[in-house]
C-alpha cells in the first residue's frame, strides 16, 4: 500500500474588486440589480426568525465612524466593514467605503471577499424602493430628494425603476452636486420625457407638491433639513442620512406627524432619527408589514416615516446576490487567503523549516 499523501486541492477565496463589481452592474444593468436585488433583500425579510441578529459595533471618532455589521444563518455568516467620514472628500476620498466577507457557517470557510462600496448604494437604494412599495401611496409620482451626493443617483433610479417616479425635485446645499445628480441621469438615459428633473433653491422647494421625500445627507450633526410645517399629508418619508448617534436629519416634530418604521429596532432606537425620541416612541418593524403581520400605510392622507439606518441582513442579501451573479458572468478572482494542509492539526509544519535550531545557534553567537 502507498503512503504517499495526495495534498489537498487549495481552498480558494472569491475576490470581487471594485472593477469586478463595476461589470457585474454595466452587464446585468442598474435596473435588473436593483430589481433583484430588492426581491432578495425582501425575501429575507420574510425569513426574519431565521437569523441571528445583532446591532452593529462601531467605533467613533472627531472625523466620522467605522462600524462592523455581522449577521448568520445556518447556511451563511456575513459581514460588512463600512467607514462614514464627512469630511473625505476634501480628502479625494469617498465619504462611505466599504468591503464585506460572505462564509458557510458550518465550516467557517470564507467564500467571498468583496469590496461593498458600489454594493452598498445599490443595497441601500434597493431598500427604501422596497420600503416604500409597502409604505407610499401606490399613485406616487413626484419624489422630493433631499441630498445628491454619492447616493443621489442610485435612490433615484431605485425610485423611477421600481416606483415609478417621473418627477425628481432636487436640492442641495452644494448646487454643484444636484447638477452633477442631473448630468449623470440624462448621460444614463433618462430624458426629460422618461424623468422630469427640477433642480431646486431650498429644501422648501424641493418638498412642495412631493409625494415621496428622501433625505440623504451627510453632515455629521443633528440637522434638521425641512421645517414640520413642509410635511404634506400622504407623504412618505425616506430618511436615509440619519445613521450614527448625533447625527439626524428630521425635526422631530416631522416623527410625530406620522407613523415611523424601522429595520432593526435595537440598533434604529441608537443610531436612526429616533434617538431625538424618549425609549417608549412607537414604531413599527418593517418585516412585520413585509410579512402582513402589521399595518403598513392605513390611509391616503397618513404621512409614513422610513427611518433607515442600514441594516446587516441587507448586506447579507447583497453579498449573496454579487456571489451569484459573478459566478454567472465568470468574474473575480480565486485567492487562497486560507491555508492548504496536508494535516489540518499541522500548521507549523506546513511551513517546511528544516534548519531552525542551526539558525537559532547561529543567531545566539552573533
């Protein structure tokens, strides 16, 4: 009988770089991923029970916040590294970066590694559609967009492909940035007969005669972008800015005038618009509604609240949704980030030293 040992085929990690991710989205289409990957995110949803769930850790400082967002199953753990910084743009850096690992959760085995910076605008944009299927009035047309900065873009296509918005009413306080919001949606396609895009002087201006309002901004501090008195009835609220503590978008008279729901309720209560609210404030789950265990919507003229902070299982769902669809395109590139042993319980000797204590003897003389 031999005794030679077969080595084991090297495990390999799937890296998707940001140009990978880049290709993922110009060949399947921003429309198909942010369809898709709407349909994934909600369908995990409906799984809620099935994960275990935690609040994000994050780390603070005087220029912005880094946070870890871990979430499992019994088939897969994920997780997102994500940074939010103001102030990098001054830097030449983008405000949010991020990159997140997807593994089995019998083995721990990472499966994916994968930059999540493109990733995340397109998760984020593909929640609030999904939110507001379940919260806006179904005639909504006109959509008020508070904020044109890195997410500007995809919150708008999320809105006109899913919603079916066709009028986009923008404001911001760098005007470049709405124009540059405006430039980049013509050169994608979206004329004035597809998209009617008002480029606006004040926030005030933005909201009048809005059916949908989306705040994303990214000032570190406790803004209030738009006076209570501007919330019309029936509107829907998309406050998407508002994620760490200190940092909020809405009056919280705006939390008042209507009906509030969240993604994870333990982290939203830290870190979304109601931390401006005492620990008793009602809000609704939002998989309840996905799952019709709770309201949604009870009128026309009621005014709902999306306080979206980000939630990890919609990383999950994003993670899953880009290992797919490179594996279906043939992107990415196999990486052994994890050792290969001949014996698992053997990994000093893996490394094949043959003259370590001549190289200790020599070391201690000199």
């Amino acid at each position: 009988m031999s005794t030679h040992t077969t080595a084991p085929s090297p495990l390999k990690t799937l890296f998707l770089s940001s140009p990978d991710v880049m290709q993922i989205i110009r060949r399947l289409g921003v429309r198909s991923c942010l369809a898709d990957m709407a349909e994934m995110i909600q369908q995990d949803y409906l799984r809620w029970h099935d994960f275990d769930k935690s609040k994000r850790l994050a780390i603070y400082s005087d220029h912005g916040v880094i946070e870890l967002m871990p979430i499992a199953d019994a088939s897969h753990y994920s997780f997102k590294y994500v940074n939010g910084h103001p102030g990098n743009t001054r830097r030449g850096l983008p405000t949010v970066m991020a990159l997140g690992a997807l593994s089995d959760t019998d083995t721990g085995f990472v499966r994916m590694l994968s930059e999540l910076t493109f990733t995340t605008a397109l998760r984020t944009a593909a929640t609030s559609a999904m939110a507001a299927r379940a919260l806006a009035r179904p005639d909504s047309d006109c959509m008020a967009l508070i904020g044109s900065g890195a997410q500007g873009e995809f919150q708008a296509l999320a809105f006109y492909y899913l919603l079916g918005i066709r009028r986009l009413q923008v404001f911001d306080i760098d005007r470049a940035a709405a124009e540059k919001l405006e430039h980049n949606l013509r050169a994608a396609g979206l004329d004035k007969t597809c998209l009617d895009i008002v480029v606006c002087e004040s926030a005030e201006q933005a909201l009048h005669g809005a059916d949908i309002v989306t705040t994303a901004t990214a000032d570190q501090s406790q803004a209030r972008v738009f006076d209570a008195v501007r919330v019309e009835p029936g509107m829907h609220l998309n406050a998407v800015g508002g994620d760490s503590p200190g940092k909020t978008e809405l009056d919280p008279l705006v939390l008042q005038s209507g009906r509030v729901f969240v993604e994870f309720e333990p982290q939203t209560r830290i870190e979304g618009e109601i931390q401006q609210m005492p620990g008793n404030f009602p809000v609704t789950a939002l998989w309840q509604v996905l799952a019709g265990n709770a309201p949604g919507r009870q009128s026309a003229d009621q005014v709902t609240i999306f306080d979206s902070v980000g939630f990890a299982l919609e990383d999950f769902s994003a993670l899953r949704f880009m290992y797919d669809k490179a594996q279906e395109l043939g992107l990415g590139v196999p990486v052994s980030i994890m050792p290969t042993l001949s014996n698992p319980k053997d990994l000093f000797g893996s490394l094949g030293l043959r003259d370590i204590a001549t190289d200790a003897v020599s070391a201690a003389e000199q």
